[in-house]
C-alpha cells in the first residue's frame, strides 16, 4: 500500500493529461471477453477427461470469441482494435509477449517442484532461489527503458533479451542435483536479465505501432498476453 500511493503521487505529476472518454463501457464486450476465455480455459483443464462437455465448453469459446470480434469490428470504440493486428510489427511484438510471459509463468509454476524433488532443496532454499529471476527483471527493466527511449534499439535489445532467456532457461534445466546455490542463483539471474530487456522495449513496440487514439486497445492487448499466458489463473 505505501509503494502504491508513492507510486500514485508520481503518476499524478510525471504523466500527461488525457481527455476523458465521451463514450460509456461496453458491457457486452466484457462478458463475450469474459465467456470467451473463461469457457477456454475451463474447457482446456477439462480435456483430460474427454467428455460431452468439454467439447460444449471449446465450442462456447469459440462462438463468444467470433461474436466478441465481430463485435469489435462494428464499434466506432472497440475494446480490443482488431484491425491493430493487420500491423505486422504489432502482431509479432503480441504474439512475442505472449510467448515470453508463457516461458516464464510455466517456469515460476514448475520450478519449485524441480528445486525441491530432482535438486533436493529445502522450501526456505527454493524460495531464496526463485528470488533472483524478479530481482533482476526489476534492476534491468527500467535501464532497458531508458536504453529504448534514448537510442530506439527495441528490436536488438528485445532480440538479446529472448536469447538471454532463452539460455538462462537451458542452464537451469540441466543443472545436476549436486548443483551449489550459487550456481543455481547465477542461471535464474540470467533468465530475470533476459526477460527484463525483452519486456521494457517490447511493451514499447506494441505501444508505438498504433495511433494515438488506440493506445487503450494496444494496452488492452498486452495485458491479455500476459494474463492469457499466465498458467495460475486456469
């Protein structure tokens, strides 16, 4: 709560001024958003089972996500601008950002489990080693930031950041179980490096490749890359 209200006196004076939309909250597309994913995802826990249902549930998902795209595509102010991804820099940076966030969020579910019965570490030790990767997103993050803003090399930063991940995610999976903490700590540092210069400078792609008036939809969009590659919330 404190970091948040210091964060909100910050926002106040750093941030522009937008005008305020004239336009009210779609309802309708929220709850076919809402049906859309949630049937998804409930259908997808479920195809274990192979029943009747499962396939009912995929089918509703995919009715709901015709209907909410078709929807879009009617509204003078649509939630999600569906013609943004007809834009080849903003559909790779999506689709990018959804792949990252699905290594990474499959990563921190899996990883206490590989730590504790392949390594043999204790609760308290996996939890010291799981520390690194968040530590070093939130000391690179904004360098990476101020790199992208500076110089505009989005697209060689956003490269080296997928590489560096990339092999920080190689190194962790083959580490033996005699492996020491320091060594551990080392590889999960490499991954949080990776994925704090790939996210600054793509979020900032997938910002700057739509026009002014659709910046909501284009954050609209990141944020479901994340969220929709987030195993935790299925």
């Amino acid at each position: 709560m404190p970091l948040g209200i210091v964060a909100l006196v910050f926002a106040r004076r750093a941030l522009p001024r937008t005008p305020l939309a004239r336009h009210r909250f779609d309802w309708l597309s929220a709850m076919l958003s809402a049906g859309t994913f949630g049937a998804l995802i409930i259908g997808i826990d479920n195809l274990r089972r192979l029943t009747v249902s499962v396939a009912f549930e995929l089918a509703g998902a995919a009715v709901a996500g015709a209907l909410f795209i078709w929807r879009q595509r009617m509204l003078a102010y649509p939630m999600l601008a569906v013609e943004l991804f007809a834009r080849p820099v903003f559909a790779l940076s999506v689709v990018s950002s959804i792949c990252s966030f699905t290594a990474q969020n499959l990563t921190f579910v899996s990883l206490p489990f590989f730590l504790e019965e392949v390594l043999g570490r204790s609760a308290v030790e996996t939890g010291l080693l799981m520390t690194p990767w968040p530590v070093a997103v939130a000391l690179v993050a904004p360098i990476a930031g101020w790199l992208v803003d500076r110089h505009d090399p989005a697209g060689i930063l956003g490269g080296i950041g997928l590489v560096a991940l990339s092999l920080g995610l190689v190194l962790v999976a083959f580490q033996e179980a005699h492996a020491g903490v320091s060594r551990i700590a080392w590889c999960m540092a490499v991954c949080g490096v990776g994925f704090g210069f790939f996210q600054s400078p793509n979020n900032r792609t997938i910002l700057a490749s739509a026009p002014p008036e659709r910046a909501g939809s284009a954050r609209y969009s990141r944020q479901r890359a994340a969220r929709r590659a987030d195993p935790r919330c299925r």
